[in-house]
C-alpha cells in the first residue's frame, strides 16, 4: 500500500485498511521528513511494534516510511 495523500489522513486510513493486511504487507509512506510534525503521529504508530509493524524510514526522496505487518 502506497500512502501519498493528506497527511492527516495516513493513520485513519492505516486504521481502516489494517484488517485487511496480511502478515508480510507492505506500507509505504511518502514524505516523511518534509511533514515531519505532521505525520509524527503515523511515524509513532508504525514503529511501535505492539501495533502490529516493522518500520524504518528511508532516505529516498523526501522521506518514506517503509513498514511490513508482522501480526
């Protein structure tokens, strides 16, 4: 799954999505350091591993968040 939209909108949208992820899916999400504020509520779930990710964020452009669903 590609997030690259209004980033207020990434956790809801993570939320009603996350049923459907199986273990092994793969999240991108794009601009991560250009709307650091913005998005450091996604960026805390995602790395939280008791929420079910792996993350790590990538230096590609500006910024993507790279997460796999582990459970």
């Amino acid at each position: 799954m590609l997030l690259d939209g209004w980033k207020d909108l990434y956790l809801p949208v993570l939320d009603l999505l996350r049923p459907k992820l199986r273990p092994g899916a793969v999240v991108f999400a794009d601009n991560i350091f250009t709307f650091r504020k913005a998005l450091a509520p996604y960026v805390a779930f995602v790395t939280d591993r008791r929420n079910g990710f792996e993350s790590t964020t990538l230096p590609l452009g500006h910024g993507l968040e790279y997460s796999v669903r582990c459970a």
